[in-house]
C-alpha cells in the first residue's frame, strides 16, 4: 500500500516508482511466458494483430517491439492485471472501485529499441473524468540507458496538447512540448511499477543498452469514468470492472477533450502511428 507521502506526490507530479511490487518468481514468470512469444513472433515478417515487430526482426533474431492485449493472449497476463497488491496501489488513487480500460507489452530490445515520441494518453482515449491511470510493470530493471519512462512533473495538471497532423490522428504532441528539458527518469528495479496519470505527458527514448526493457501497461480507471466514444453494450462495460460494483451514472468533469479523430493514417499501434510525424523529437534523435 502506497503511504501519505507517495499518494501526495502522484497528485502532485501526475507520476510515481514504486520499488518492489512484485517477487523475483513472479518476474520469472513474466519473462518466461514474454520470452515465449517473443520466439513465436519469429514465425511473422510483418505485423499482425497479436505482434507489433522490432525494425530488424527476422525469424533467426525475432525482436518484438509490442504484445497487444497481453491480457487475451496468456492467463498470465490476465492473473497480473488482477494482482492484489496493484490493484491495492491503483484503487488508492483513483477508487474505491477499478476498472481496466486496456493493457500492452511494451519491449525494447538491446541496442536499439524503438523510441515513443511525447504524448499523453487521455488524447488516445478521453472518458467522463481523467481518474484514470497507467501502471507499468518493469520486468528489467528499466533505466534511463535502456529506454525508461520519461515524464514531466506536474504537466497532468495543464492543458492537453495536440495530437493532430494536417486535421488527422497522430499518436504524438506535434505542437512544442514545453518544459521537456524538465523532464524526469523513471528508473525503477525489475518487479516495481510506474504509475502515470492519463494526462501526464511521457515518452521514452531508444535503448542504447545491451539489456532489455520489457513493461507490461495496464491501464486501470475509476469506475465511474466512461470512455466518451462507448461501449458496445452494458456486459462490456461491466466486465472491465475489476473492483467494485458497475455504475451507470457517469461521473462528469470539466476536462479537455478532443477526440482522436478523424483516425490516424497508419494505425495498429502507437509505433506505427508515429511514423508519420514531421517533426519527431526521439526518433530523429535515433
């Protein structure tokens, strides 16, 4: 459970480490099971609905840059997005009452590794209220050489920039962040989390290591945050709740939204949607 001092910081700053979360048999487990399908990914050249693959992939030195929707691809994953003792941390900050509203494997590989240009997340999926939040599971120890998340302190609280090109989706700020040289590492041992609020905004560079980072996201959300494009019926909605009771009142805020549409012009994940940027910060960087 998180104390007085971490809840206050996380409100605060729109991010929080955590240390230790998780045993170092349950992150074996997670690479046992990540490891597994990174080898089954040797088996596709391009991506596909399950695997979002590295630049330089190839069936003898398969690299994957995203798992989508772990959570349906293993019952490990699914027993994880259930865990007590996250859900104990995210119910604290946004419950009581939580619901998942999404989930992804994000992985880096060594010396390489694809880099996430600035955004925030609420531009991908915007709800009633913004208690809504993102807790990465850090599989490796992630720092900053080999591509950890990267925030700025306090930005949850200001405005939401614009993820538009040319009146399209483009999965990244493309007006000038401000404040980017204030910008902080979350560097955490393997087996802490990252929480990030839904409106900070984050990015990670290339991995320039020779280890891994892999981070499994889970996105958790209070109960009565709906998100504004729907559900396609109630069992939908409430079947993402993992705590708490379905509720079908809304919980209406004033918070800035502007749909991410009209659609991107390359979807299937946010690595794909970035490509199209005119002005990337990290990849050109890369």
């Amino acid at each position: 459970m998180l104390t007085r001092k971490q809840i206050d910081f996380y409100h605060e700053s729109g991010y929080l480490g955590v240390d230790g979360v998780l045993s170092a048999d349950e992150v074996a487990e997670l690479r046992r099971i990540t490891d597994e399908f990174v080898q089954l990914s040797a088996s596709v050249s391009e991506h596909t609905d399950v695997f979002d693959l590295e630049p330089g992939h190839t069936p003898e030195a398969p690299k994957l840059r995203r798992l989508k929707e772990p959570v349906s691809q293993h019952e490990v994953y699914q027993r994880f997005l259930n865990h007590p003792r996250i859900l104990d941390i995210a119910e604290q900050l946004v419950g009581p009452g939580v619901r998942t509203n999404g989930n992804k494997l994000n992985m880096k590989s060594p010396e390489y590794g694809s880099p996430v240009e600035w955004h925030q997340d609420w531009a991908f999926y915007p709800h009633t209220n913004d208690d809504l939040l993102a807790v990465g599971v850090c599989m490796d120890d992630m720092l900053y050489e080999n591509g950890c998340l990267l925030v700025i302190p306090g930005s949850h609280k200001g405005p939401v920039y614009s993820h538009h090109q040319d009146g399209r989706f483009a999965g990244a700020v493309t007006e000038e962040v401000p404040d980017a040289d204030k910008a902080v590492p979350i560097e955490l041992e393997a087996g802490g989390i990252s929480i990030h609020h839904v409106r900070t905004l984050h990015a990670s560079a290339k991995n320039v290591s020779t280890r891994p980072r892999r981070l499994l996201l889970y996105q958790y959300c209070a109960v009565d945050a709906w998100h504004l494009q729907g559900y396609p019926d109630w069992q939908a909605y409430a079947d993402s709740v993992l705590r708490g009771e379905p509720c079908n009142r809304p919980r209406l805020a004033d918070v800035p939204v502007q749909m991410p549409m009209p659609e991107a012009l390359r979807g299937g994940s946010i690595y794909e949607t970035q490509t199209i940027l005119e002005k990337p910060v990290f990849a050109r960087a890369a």
